[in-house]
C-alpha cells in the first residue's frame, strides 16, 4: 500500500469526516438526558452511569462500549437510556448493564429492551458474569405495548444465567419498581444503598389505589427494609461507592474461571501501523482493496499464512493470530463471490472446526455472481454450500463490516442472521440487499415492463424522480449509523481500534470452551 499516493490522502480524509460525524453521535449518547437532567442528577449525589461503570472496572482496563448508537434515528435518545458493554471486574471479564438515569428515571423504551437482549444473548454464548447497574423508573408507560409482552425475557434471560452457573449481579442505586423489581428479585446476587434504593412491585400511590394502604418508599421498599426484613437484600451498601466496593469484592469470591485455551504470550505487535488503516477504503466502495493489508495490520507478527492463493482469489482465506488467539481469516477481496470462492469459503470452515479455532469475517462483497454461464454453473448450489458451512459451523464467528456487504454475501459472510459472536462496522460500511443504484435499476425495470405490458407510455421523468428518491432512501438505509441504530451490529468502530476490539473479542469468547462442529448438512456438490 502506498502511504504516500493521492488515493491514499483522498480515503484517509473521507475516513476522517466520518470519524468526526460518529463523534458527534457518540456525544449525543454520552450526553444522556441533557445537561438540566445532568445537573439535577448529581445535585442529588449521585454518580452518572458511566461514572459507575468506570469506577467499577479494574483501573485502566478497557471497557468495550455495546451498541452506543441503539436508537439512532428513532424518537429515543441516542443510546436508548441503559449503557452495555464488557469490562474487566477483578481479573473477570463481565457483561456490564447500566440504565441511564438522566434520561427519564432510566425508564425503559423498546429500543432499551432490544439492546438489552443482545446484551444478554452475549453474555449467554460467551459465558460472561453479568452485572447490572440499576436505576429505572421501569417500563416507559406511552409505549408499554412494544415492552410489556417481549421484556419478560430480560428476567428468564436472568433465571437461565443462574441456572447455567454464570452468576448475576445487582446493584440497585435508585428506583427499581414495578416489573423492574424482578431484575434483583432475580439475580444472585443483590446490593442496595441506604436511603437510595427502593424496590416495590407497586408504589405508595398504587398501593394506595389498589387496596387502600397507606404507605410511604422506605417501609414498602426500602433498602434498609429489604436488608432486614425482607431478605431481597445481600448486602447494604452506605452509598454509591460503597454498593460499588461490595460489587467488586462479589465478583472477587466467583472463583471464576475461564474453559477456553489460553493465548501464546509470546507474540509480537503488526510490522505495520494501524494509521494506515484509515485510507486504505476508497470512498466508493466500487473500487476494490486488498484485505491483506488490513490483515498486515491486525494480525500478530503481520504473519499471515493464506490458504488456496490461487484458486477463488476474491476471497482470501488463511490461518493467523490475534493477541494470541488463533483466528481462521476470510476476507473479501474483489467484490463478489464465484463459485470456486463459495467452494474455498466451505472447505476452509469446515477445516477451522475440525481444529477448534474461531473464524473472523472481513466483509467487503457485493454479493454472489449472477449472469447465465454462472447460474448455469452452479453458483446457486455452491453459494448454498458457504452458507451452510457459516450456519452449522460451531466455533465462535466475529465479523466486521469493512466496506460493502450486500445481498446474500452477506449471509455467506456470517452477517447477523447467522448469530456472530460479535458483529462490528467501520464507518465506511454499507449493507442492503443490493447497492443502491442497483436496486433502483431493477425497480425501473420491472416498471418499464409492468407498463409495456398494459400497453401504456412510460414517463422518463417519472423514472429519473422514482430512481433518485429510491437511491437516497437505500443509501440512508445502508448507512452503518443507520444499520447501528437498529441494532443490526454491536457498534461502529475507528478501524484503528480493530485490532484492540478483536482481542477483547477473542479474549471473552474463550470464557467458555471453544470447539467446532460434529457435523454439516448435506452439501450440494
């Protein structure tokens, strides 16, 4: 790659302005309610969610943010009222969840529920501890509908953690009412702050209204009460540092440890720098780029050992390791996928599960090859064959979305359908069906011939207006902000940091025991 070209600064600089664009948003999600709720907040003395979330981590150990971007576009605010991520807890990696509290009593929202899931979903597949940061109002009552039916499944998420021998973890620093009242009612363990806490299935006004008690927060569910009285309550904690002390002195008694292999220790930085990765995507993603020079600057050592160089070489596959980890690689490097790709793709998967080694994703497709020669070739049956391989494969997936990933490329390269560990996104990803042009050429087509056949004059103004108005709709809808927002990745990333985000990855998948699959459906030879 040359640093020095024209090419390279005209990418680098198109990087750039999206890095800032996704700056700003992510100041929109740290930014929580605003700064009146902000201030109101800590006039109570209190702590901001990610404040907690930082005092709680192991000093200077990374915090790997989930999902920042949920909600993105909707009417919620941006980060949908709760922070997830994964960070290190004496020495144990946990799933971390804390509702935002500037942003309406960190009442939950559909969007709030959705990303909680997929939090839930990796800590389940990665065998993670989690630890749950509580202050919620409970469900945003204007959208119950969209939260009552489907959230359960936050509490049976809860039951079966426990059940599987993965522990779970409250600590409740405010409100946790109604059916947010389960969420310590079922964890393993419970922290409430005195004088801070209060959990109630219902309130002073709702008990009153319901039987006509009188009441006040304290005697009906304060943490006091509920240490003494109730028993809901492990541990009492003084205040907020304290309940946060107590958190991480929980987590030091787990005895946790990890069934994975361990990494080699022995290994050494990429031979290239990570500054390079931001001019290597051309701005249009129509022009092509080789993976391996985002492999040079990922993987240890820069050694990479590709697997059938020669044979479908617009997917480039091979053996490497990521801060010790073994990874299996396949990276997209011309587009599209052929037949002999699809038939690589399948033998190299099936390989990487006969030796239990995990796979990662590097998408840059455009889809699988249409045309007659190749239909009449097979590539049905062999894009088939890929596909097959990515869904009964069992070793853990992580992909990322470098440049396009569109139509069933997609799926062949384990987009989310196909329940990758982890999914992340460069800000210069698209995904769709197809490209944007591309759609809107069919969609012109197929009226043309809808026309033609009612014998009737089709309108080229008409077209022109309906082909625009399709492109800037799917170009919007491609957007990896857009795709992030509805929880299609677990985040947007500076290319820069791929490197450090595939190794906490790796490092969390080998909680639990990697190994590959028994067997594969039936092939289409």
């Amino acid at each position: 790659m040359d640093t020095q070209s024209a090419e390279f600064g005209e990418n680098r600089q198109a990087m750039i302005v999206k890095l800032a664009a996704l700056d700003d948003e992510f100041a929109n999600a740290v930014a929580g309610g605003g700064e009146k709720k902000v201030e109101r907040h800590r006039a109570r003395g209190k702590l901001l969610v990610r404040e907690r979330i930082e005092l709680l981590l192991d000093p200077d150990s990374p915090f790997l943010e989930l999902s920042p971007l949920a909600a993105w576009g909707s009417d919620y605010t941006v980060g949908a009222s709760v922070v997830t991520g994964i960070g290190v807890v004496e020495g144990v990696e946990c799933m971390i969840c804390g509702n935002d509290p500037t942003i309406k009593g960190g009442s939950s929202n559909p969007w709030t529920a959705k990303k909680c899931f997929r939090a839930a979903d990796i800590a389940a597949q990665n065998r993670l501890p989690t630890i749950n940061l509580v202050e919620s109002g409970g469900a945003d009552l204007p959208t119950q509908k969209e939260i009552f039916i489907p959230g359960g499944r936050i509490f049976r998420d809860l039951t079966r953690a426990s059940a599987a021998g993965t522990p779970t973890i409250a600590l409740v620093f405010g409100n946790s009412t109604a059916g947010g009242a389960y969420l310590p009612g079922m964890s393993d363990h419970v922290v409430m702050v005195r004088k801070r806490a209060k959990v109630f299935l219902g309130g002073p006004p709702l008990v009153k209204m319901a039987t006509g008690e009188e009441s006040d927060d304290e005697s009906l569910g304060g943490a006091e009460m509920h240490a003494r009285t109730s028993g809901l309550a492990d541990y009492l904690a003084e205040d907020e540092h304290d309940a946060i002390r107590l958190g991480r002195r929980i987590v030091s008694r787990l005895n946790w440890r990890k069934q994975g292999p361990e990494p080699v220790t022995d290994y050494g930085e990429p031979l290239h720098s990570a500054e390079d990765l931001l001019g290597l995507v051309p701005a249009d993603l129509k022009a092509p780029f080789d993976p391996r020079e985002v492999i040079a600057r990922i993987v240890d050592d820069s050694d990479f050992d590709e697997f059938k160089p020669l044979y479908g070489t617009s997917l480039v596959t091979g053996w490497a390791r990521i801060h010790g980890y073994p990874v299996g690689i396949l990276a997209n490097a011309q587009g599209v996928l052929f037949s002999e790709e699809s038939q690589k793709a399948a033998q190299f998967i099936q390989l990487a599960n006969q030796v239990d080694t995990p796979l990662l994703f590097l998408h840059n497709t455009t889809g699988y090859m249409v045309g007659a020669s190749y239909e009449q070739g097979g590539i049905i049956k062999h894009g088939a064959m890929m596909i097959n391989a990515v869904a009964n494969s069992k070793v853990p997936h992580i992909s990322i979305l470098m440049g396009a990933s569109y139509g069933a490329g997609h799926y062949g390269m384990c987009g989310r359908a196909y329940d990758p560990r982890f999914l992340f996104a460069w800000p210069s990803a698209k995904s769709a069906v197809m490209g944007p042009a591309q759609l809107a050429g069919v969609l012109s087509i197929v009226a043309r011939q809808a026309a033609a056949s009612r014998g009737q004059d089709y309108s080229e103004e008409h077209d022109a207006a309906m082909r625009a108005m399709v492109e800037n709709q799917i170009e919007a809808e491609s957007l990896p902000m857009f795709l992030s927002g509805m929880l299609y990745d677990d985040g947007i990333i500076d290319p820069r940091d791929t490197r450090s985000v595939l190794g906490i990855c790796l490092s969390t998948i080998h909680n639990g025991p990697v190994s590959g699959a028994d067997g594969f459906g039936v092939f289409r030879m």
